[in-house]
C-alpha cells in the first residue's frame, strides 16, 4: 500500500462527527479486497476481523473525523469540503490502520492473535468509542485488548511515547447561568445584575487553593455572554467552560466546586443559577502490564505527565485494557490547526508498530 497516497487521498474527503459516508466508503472499498469480516456496528463506523484463527483477538483503533476549520495554505491535496480539515492527524491514522491491514491480508505477518481494525468516527464531537463499546464489537470477536497511536507535533520526529497509567485527561463540558432581574441602569440598586455575579462567580472559582492543580486538573471558562443592551441591568448570564481532571475523584471534588461557587453567587446577587455538565470523556488510563510488554517490544520513550488533552479511546479502556501512544511529528505546528500538516514518512512508523504488537504480544 503507499501510505502516502492513502493518507493523502483520505485528507480530501475530510468530513466532521458521525455521519462520514465519503470517508466510509473509501475505507469500506480499500478493505472489501481483503480476506476479512467487514461490520458496521454505528453510523459511519467500520469494523475490519480479521480471522487468524486464534482464541482471542487484538484491536488497534483509528478515529476518521475531521474538524470544522479551513484549510490555509496549498499543501497540494488541500481538503475538497470547504471549512473542513483533517488538522488533528486522523488521515494518517486511518492511513496506519489499513496499511496494517493491508500486511495482515496479504500474509506478510505471523499473527499471534486475531486482528480487529476498528475505525471510529465522532472522536471530536460526541465520543464515538462509547457508541462501538456499547454494538457489542469487543464481546463479539472476543478482543481482549485495544490500542491506538496519535500523532503529536510537539514531540520528536518519528518516535513513539506512552507512560502507564494517566496519559490523557478526562474532559467535560461546563455551562453555568444565572437569572437576574433587568431593569435601566440608572436604577440599578432595584436589579438582580445577572453581569455582575457572573463575573463575581468566575473569580470566586478561579481563587479557590488547589482546585486547579496545576498539571493535575483544570476548571476554566473561555466564553460568557450577558444583557442585551448598555443601559440596562443584565438580567441574563451564560458561561461556557471545560474541566479536565485524571480521576473520576477529582472530577467529583471539582463539580462540587463550580456548583458550590454558583450556590455563594446566589446567596450573594439574589440571582438564580443552573449547573449543567456534559457526559465527556474520561480520563486515557494505559494499562500497566500492557505499557510493560509494549517496552520489551517498541522500547517507547516514558512521558514523565500526562496531558490535559482528552481523548474518547477512554472508553475502550473502561471496557477492556487498552494503551493509547503518541507519535512524535517534530513540527512543533499545534493539533487543530488550519496549516497543521506532517512528514509522511512517519506512516510506516506506526506501521511497524502495529505489526510488532500482533505478532509478538
């Protein structure tokens, strides 16, 4: 398979959340050649069983969605749907899989295991794993663990990373809103300012001693949106957020915070709030065991943190055990950025990798 033009041909057809019926095809018809089981356990997911004839199967995982950003620059196969980029690597992830895929058809790889290749739309959106853990897929082909590689630019070029453990945070979606009462502003001691005891409220949760925690853990808000006009007292508040945190403990301790700050705010301001948060996802917890063999087979460097970023192949690891790694491009150009772009070449790194994994686990 040429990696390259594969990813290449896949970043044309870049296509966002769980309705993908370009990038299925194209992944449906790349993988109807080969001696395997194809399935199609959610939207636009595929599932590629490859039968070896052992008692347990391993899966590695790709996520296929694109992002809602445009493409700047002419890279020479810039994306054809307007306002929309492959910018956070998932074309050469799809590209890695099937070129596994490719080895595991022709018989180029002594398979210790059967081989599942799971392409998984709705990573950026609504958490696609959730929805492939909940078909039945794992039960069903007897998979007993999952990995995955994602390529991150501020790593260096063409080297693999993994740490046991904690490697990515979990995240959920934060929006608090308060109620007030608007009147002019000239007579502003007769309002309930829903303006000011949002303002209040952000500065109230962000003072709290070790709610955010460095490294560890993360409350912030980067929208708010108040009042209809200058003159009047704001009688309505929205405040849009996120919350990251390695463990469900602290995910607990700092959900109480936000809705314990929104309770001061009203006793304060006399307003009325609302603490709504998202499902999310949890926390990328890479088995230990596993990250021990992948050490004796990849010798991967050891991050010495995890990250705040988040990722929904959580959900495959609260399932089964599973290791997710990182892919260092050398760029240093940021995930999800409209000129993000990589040395091809690393596509047989993940290759190689995979192949390894399979035949020697």
């Amino acid at each position: 398979m040429d990696l390259k033009k594969t990813r290449r041909e896949l970043h044309r057809l870049a296509e966002t959340g769980e309705y993908l019926p370009k990038t299925r095809k194209y992944i449906e018809n790349a993988l109807c050649g080969y001696n395997c089981e194809l399935s199609f356990p959610w939207e636009s997911a595929v599932c590629a069983f490859f039968d070896a004839g052992k008692n347990e199967t391993v899966a590695f995982r790709a996520d296929m969605d694109a992002l809602p950003i445009q493409e700047q620059g002419d890279c020479g196969f810039i994306s054809e749907n307007s306002g929309t980029m492959h910018a956070c690597g998932h074309d050469g992830h799809m590209a890695m899989l099937l070129g596994i895929a490719e080895l595991m058809a022709s018989g180029k790889i002594k398979p210790k295991y059967n081989l599942l290749a799971l392409f998984q739309p709705a990573e950026e959106t609504i958490g696609g794993a959730k929805h492939i853990v909940e078909a039945g897929v794992f039960e069903r082909y007897r998979v007993k663990c999952v990995f995955g590689i994602h390529l991150i630019p501020d790593l260096p070029k063409g080297q693999l990373f993994t740490k046991s453990g904690a490697l990515m945070s979990g995240s959920c979606e934060t929006t608090v809103e308060f109620k007030g009462k608007s009147v002019h502003i000239t007579e502003y001691q007769n309002g309930i300012d829903a303006l000011e005891a949002g303002t209040f409220f952000i500065q109230s949760l962000y003072s709290e001693a070790g709610l955010h925690g460095g490294n560890r853990r993360l409350v912030r808000f980067g929208k708010m949106t108040s009042g209809t006009v200058r003159n009047a007292v704001s009688e309505y508040t929205k405040i849009y957020g996120s919350m990251r945190s390695f463990s469900d403990e602290d995910f607990i301790t700092q959900k109480d915070a936000v809705k314990s700050a929104a309770r001061r705010t009203d006793e304060r301001f006399g307003t009325t709030s609302s603490v709504n948060f998202s499902e999310g996802y949890p926390p990328v917890i890479n088995d230990a065991e596993l990250v021990a063999r992948l050490n004796e087979m990849l010798s991967p460097h050891i991050l010495e943190k995890p990250r705040l970023i988040a990722d929904d192949f959580s959900w495959y690891q609260r399932k089964i055990p599973g290791v997710y790694m990182f892919l260092g491009t050398g760029t240093g150009i940021p995930l999800h950025s409209s000129n993000f772009n990589f040395d091809e070449q690393l596509l047989e790194v993940g290759v190689e990798a995979y192949k390894k994994i399979i035949e020697q686990l």
